[in-house]
C-alpha cells in the first residue's frame, strides 16, 4: 500500500494542475476522501470536510491566487510533518523526531545537563554521557578482527579500519596532502590559514585544537597522569608513555623503505625519510640555514641568541638543548652504555658508536672538494674545509690568537692557565692536552713512532 505521502502528492498534483493553483475546490474534497480512504480505511467527519470545502472555496474566489498557493503550502507542511522532518532554524539541520531537534539546540546553547558521576564531566546527550561511561568501566565492545584493538563506538572502530586500508579519501585542495579522516583534513586546513582559536591562559600560546590547549596546560600544572609500570617514570600524554615502554621492549615497528632502518614512532620515520629526499623546508632568516624539522630551526636560533635554558645540576654548566643536558649527565655519572663489538670501547651515545665503527671499516663518505682528503664525519670535512678558507673564528680573549677550531681553543687557555688535567699514571707527570700524553706514554713503553 502506498504511504500518505504518496498520496499527498497526488492530490496536490491533482488540484493544482501542475502549476501550483488550485482550480476547483471539489476536486480537494473528492482526492483528500480517496487519500484517506485508501490509506488507512478512516471515516472521515462530513462536517470536517464540508468545512474544507467552503474553506477552499473562500480561497478560490479572492481575486489573488497567492492564498491558493498559501493552501498548498500549507498541506505540503502537512505533509511535511507526517515525514517527520524538523528543521533546525540555525544550522538547518534536519531531525526525524522534535525531540531530537530539541537536543540538537544545546549544541548551539552550549547547554550541558548529563554531568558524569565520576568525573563530574558534562555532557549536552545522554548518550553521549553514556559513551563517556565506558571510558571508566573499561567496556570495549567493538573488535578489529585485523589487529583485535578494541573500542568503545562502532564508529571508532569503521574509522580504525581505514590504517589497514590505507585508503585517503580526503584531498588537502592547497598542498594535496591526503587524509583518512575529514576531521584531519579541516584541522590541516588550519596550517595554511594559520587558525589558531584555542589560546593558553598563562603563556599565551595558540593552538588549532582545543584538545592540543588541554594537553599543553598540563606544561604548566606539571600534571603527569601516566605512569610506566617498569620504570615508574611518568608521562604527561599517553602516547609517549606506549612510545616509552619500547625503550623496554626495544620494538621498532616503523621502517624506512630506502634503507631498511627501523624506528620507535612514525613520526621519527618521517624525519628520517628527509635524509633520502634531502628536503628542508625550515630556513633560518638570520644565516639561512636549512633545516628537515620546525624543532630543529628552533634549537639552531639558540646559537644566534645565546640562549642556553638546560642547566645541569652538578657543575652548572648550560646548554641550549634538552637532549645535549642529558648526554652530559653521563659525563657524571660515568654511563657509557655504547660499546663496541670490535674493540670493546664504550661511548655515551650511539651516534658516537657508529662514527667510532668507521676506524674499523676504513669508511670516509665525506670528500674535500679542493684537495680531495675523505673524512669520516661531516663535522670534520667541515672544520677542515677552514684551511682552504682561512677562517679562524675562535679568538683567544687573553692573547688574540685565532683558531679554526673552538676545542682548539680551550686547549690553547690551558697555556695561560697553565692547567694540566692529563696525568700518566706511570710517573704522574701532568700535560695540558690528551695528545701530548699518548706521546710521553711511548717513554714508558719504548714504543718509536712508525714513518
């Protein structure tokens, strides 16, 4: 059986004739009783529908067939009504039931009336607050059947999918950076307008995102919610505390396909794939130097400015990154977790591991275009590139000599200070530099230098 609005068209095709006017009130009476009829087999009130006809009628004989047009669009929101359609006269979206129109507007209200008892968190749905709920009981019902993670909304779990997928259906129109949610994609849009509508209270930092606002407040309440269960040491974000236990576990799941190289998070594979492209979209407008990262721009500025924020606790000295501070605790604490297989020498970093790997391989990447000397580390082809430049930017403040080098120069202070912190531990003599007392150990071992 066709529904009533099959038949609300009808008539109104019917007693408009197509173009919208009612030409003969009858033909109300006559399609409205077969509608009614038909739909559900109802008797209809006489009186009702004689009032109708006389209602039309008046209608009919104003001179101005707009109150036609007025009728029919009154029955078309009659119609309208039986569709279930409500319209939200703000943001025009449309909701099958008043009430959930009704619960639509809080959106807009910013009314909140479904607090959690737990957390006191508000809500402006009760579902909503139904969902949150979970987040304490642990209730996770939604499986992957890929990877079985689990989650608390169907929806999260269809959006999930899309990793094993890999399927980017969202376009950035200014970059064509692809995205595998819509929601990523506005908050990328938010890099080329430079959007950022969520501003910190106590420093005055912007963000895009009012959750990115949330976990940076942290910075500043020095709140660390997440604890590693092997080591105890907590963690402002939950994801780098699942970053942190791979420091345990040593898992290394993301790997570069170029060069086979495996890395802890995602986000270091991405750095690291520069290194193959060479990109470097960071430039320094003080030098002009080109960075891979924003992060490490912002560390290089420090050089200009002299800022140095890491202060070490033991000997006071100061350093302009985080990471530099941690590597010269180890100077303290003797730590020395590097080692080598061929030798057995320790070092403190495992860049100083791999660059130590090259004595033994013989291997020198790094090529002088003027004399064609090869080196071993970048650094070094760099100092060295100084003797075909002349330039000597290190000046001794007590005497004026120049060096290329800035350790060169600490050794040199040693003349003036006359400090001697290289002692043999044969005859204790004592020498300013390291250099000098592998010479003197040869005294002692009658070892004669090779020519």
């Amino acid at each position: 059986m066709e529904n009533i609005m099959d038949y609300s068209s009808k008539v109104i095709n019917t007693i408009t004739g197509g173009d919208g006017v009612i030409n003969d009130p009858d033909d109300v009476i006559t399609c409205v009783k077969t509608m009614i009829n038909d739909a559900d087999g109802v008797i209809v009130n006489a009186d009702k529908i004689n009032t109708t006809k006389s209602m039309t009628a008046s209608l009919m004989n104003d001179e101005d067939t707009t109150s036609g047009k007025t009728f029919i669009s009154g029955f078309q929101r009659m119609a309208n009504d039986h569709k279930g359609k409500h319209v939200c006269d703000i943001c025009h979206m449309m909701c099958k039931y008043k009430s959930k129109l009704v619960e639509h507007y809080r959106i807009h209200t910013g009314e909140k009336n479904f607090k959690c008892g737990v957390c006191s968190k508000t809500f402006v749905q009760k579902s909503s607050l139904n969902l949150h709920n979970k987040i304490h009981t642990g209730e996770k019902n939604f499986k992957c059947d890929v990877c079985s993670k689990t989650f608390v909304q169907k929806s999260s779990l269809n959006s999930h999918y899309i990793i094993h997928t890999g399927d980017k259906k969202f376009k950035c129109d200014v970059c064509s950076k692809t995205f595998m949610h819509k929601s990523s994609l506005n908050l990328h849009y938010k890099i080329h307008t430079g959007e950022n509508n969520f501003k910190c209270d106590v420093c005055y930092k912007t963000f895009a995102r009012k959750s990115a606002l949330n976990l940076h407040c942290k910075i500043h309440t020095g709140e660390k919610n997440f604890k590693c269960d092997v080591c105890s040491k907590t963690f402002i974000h939950k994801s780098s505390l699942k970053v942190h236990y791979s420091t345990h576990t040593g898992e290394k799941n993301f790997k570069c396909d170029v060069c086979s190289k495996t890395f802890m998070r995602k986000f270091s594979l991405k750095i690291h794939y520069s290194i193959h492209t060479g990109e470097k979209n960071f430039k320094c407008d003080v030098c002009y130097k080109m960075f891979a990262q924003k992060t490490y721009l912002n560390s290089h500025y420090r050089i200009h400015t002299g800022e140095k924020n890491f202060k070490c606790d033991v000997c006071s000295k100061s350093f302009t990154q985080k990471a530099s501070l941690n590597l010269h605790y180890r100077i303290h604490t003797g730590e020395r977790n590097f080692i080598c297989d061929v030798c057995s020498k320790r070092f403190t970093q495992k860049a100083s591991l791999n660059l130590h790997y090259r004595i033994h391989t013989g291997e020198k990447n790094f090529k002088c275009d003027v004399c064609s000397k090869r080196f071993t580390q970048k650094a070094s082809l760099n100092l060295h590139y100084r003797i075909h430049s002349g330039e000597k930017n290190f000046k001794c403040d007590v005497c004026s000599k120049r060096f290329t080098q800035k350790a060169s120069l600490n050794l040199h202070y040693r003349i003036h200070t006359g400090e001697r912190i290289f002692k043999c531990d044969v005859c204790s003599k004592r020498f300013t530099q390291k250099a000098s007392l592998k010479l003197h150990y040869r005294i002692h071992t009658g070892e004669k230098n090779s020519k």
